[in-house]
C-alpha cells in the first residue's frame, strides 16, 4: 500500500501543532504558583480556587449560558423551518431574495452585523419605545439573528441528501403533511437539528463583536469579560478560567459524537430492517 507524500502529512500536522500547542501551554500554565501568567513558579491550583469564588465570572457565565441556550433554541427552530423551505419547496416567490437574505449573514464581517443590529435597536427604541435599554434581550436577538443561519445551512444539507421518494411513499400511504414531517422528516433530520442547536449554542457562547455592540450596563456575557479581563494583561485566572471551557466543551463534543453516532447507527439498523421485511 502506497504511502501519501510526506508533505502531505507534515502541513496538516504543523497546523494542528500551531493551533494546539498554545492551549496546551495555556492549560500548564494554569496551574502555576506564580502570578505572572508566562513564567513558572512551580505547580498550585490557587487560582482555581480564587476564580470558584469570584461571583462576577459565575455571573457572567450564567448570563452567558442563558443567552446561548435561548437563543440556540429559537435559532433551531426558525432555522428548521428556513431549511425546509428551502430544501423542498423550490419554485415559491421570492426564493431567490429569500436565499440570499439566508445567505449573506456567513460571508458579511461580524462587525457590520453589530453596526447595523445596534442601530436597528436604536431606531426600534425611538419609533415604538422598545426595547428601552440594551442588555439580555438585546443580545438574544442579535444572536438569534446571526445563528439561524448556520442552523438552516445544516438542515437545508442534510434535507437536499435524503431522497424525497421516502416522503412521498408517507404520503402515498395516507399521511398527512404534519404527519410525513414528524413521523418522517423530522426523525431524518434529527441530527442535523441537534448539530445546527450545537453549533448555534457555541456561537452564541464565544461571540465577541456583536454582543459588544449590543449589550449593555448589567449584562457583561463570559467572553466580554475575559476580553475586557486581557486588555489589562493575562492573568493566570484567565487561564483556568479558559482551561475550563476548554474541558467543557471537549465532553461537550465528545459526547455529542457518540449520541449522533449512535443515533445514525439505530437509523440505518431500521432501515435495513424495514428493507428486509418489505423484501
């Protein structure tokens, strides 16, 4: 068997290193005695203890949790719903418009989707009185706003794949509508909704630009405060700070694989079942 070219090996492997290397350096670094984040003073966990009692980052991040969930939750749906749409329903007016207003959020700078979001809430407050302060329900629907997308590119994928014949047969056989897109689409494309809610929810979470252009006094999310907290220079709490999510996020994923795995596994089990049978 042939081996590939040793370029090709070693460029993927020092991208990997480039980008791992520093988290992993984060994560010693987190466990130093020394308050100076880059120099070692020998191994304590100190500031893990300092940053379990600090109530501004576990506000933070319970704020910043809330947001994401809600947001994710709402994004899914209407995602869902754009991806659907625009999977199986090809010929309505304005598909082309609708498309491209879908479209255009993953290729525009987050920077003008904060302008223009924090103008929107501007202009809103003035015309009709609401909402009357940036904060939780101003960044919520920013994040709405700017997720839906990656959820209905996942769905829409996953939709466009699947052969409509196992629609239609549901239908043939007495189905109606709501019924074909519950007992039939939905189970299909159940894991691309839990992948675009796992994705919402990450984007949500680590957003930087647009939360700062649409948040306010009194709703400081996680990743405001660690940029806020680095301005002034890293501390090591930051680091285990960061380490933490990095921990979280690496069950996270983890985890899901092995539910979506397992998910698909089952799904194609019932479908060589349901062949045989019908064979």
């Amino acid at each position: 068997m042939n081996r590939p070219p040793s370029f090709l090996v070693s460029c993927p492997a020092l991208r990997l290193a480039f980008f791992y290397i520093p988290i992993l350096s984060m994560i010693v670094f987190s466990f130093n005695k020394s308050r100076l984040a880059t120099v070692w003073g020998g191994f304590s966990t100190q500031w893990y203890v300092k940053l379990f009692d600090n109530k501004q980052v576990w506000d933070a991040a319970i704020l910043s949790l809330e947001i994401a969930v809600i947001s994710a939750s709402i994004a899914t749906i209407l995602g869902t719903m754009a991806g659907v749409a625009l999977a199986r329903f090809r010929s309505f007016r304005g598909r082309t418009l609708f498309s491209g207003l879908v479209t255009a959020p993953l290729i525009m700078p987050e920077v003008i989707t904060g302008i223009s979001s924090l103008m929107l809430f501007i202009m809103m407050a003035e015309w009709i009185g609401w909402p009357a302060k940036r904060g939780f329900t101003t960044v919520t629907l920013a994040h709405i706003t700017f997720s839906m997308v990656y959820v209905t590119t996942v769905v829409q994928s996953r939709l466009s794949s699947v052969d409509i014949a196992v629609e239609e047969a549901a239908a043939d056989l007495g189905s109606k509508p709501w019924q074909v897109m519950t007992d039939v689409t939905l189970p299909i494309i159940s894991p691309a909704i839990v992948s675009g809610w796992l994705l919402a929810f990450t984007i949500s979470l680590d957003d930087v630009v647009i939360t700062n252009f649409t948040t306010g006094p009194g709703a400081t999310t996680l990743p405001i405060l660690i940029w806020s907290k680095v301005k002034l220079g890293v501390t090591p709490d930051i680091n285990a700070l960061a380490t933490i999510i990095v921990a979280i996020v690496t069950v996270g994923v983890i985890a899901a694989g092995i539910i979506l795995t397992r998910a698909e596994r089952r799904r194609e089990l019932e479908v060589q079942m349901a062949i045989k049978a019908n064979g």
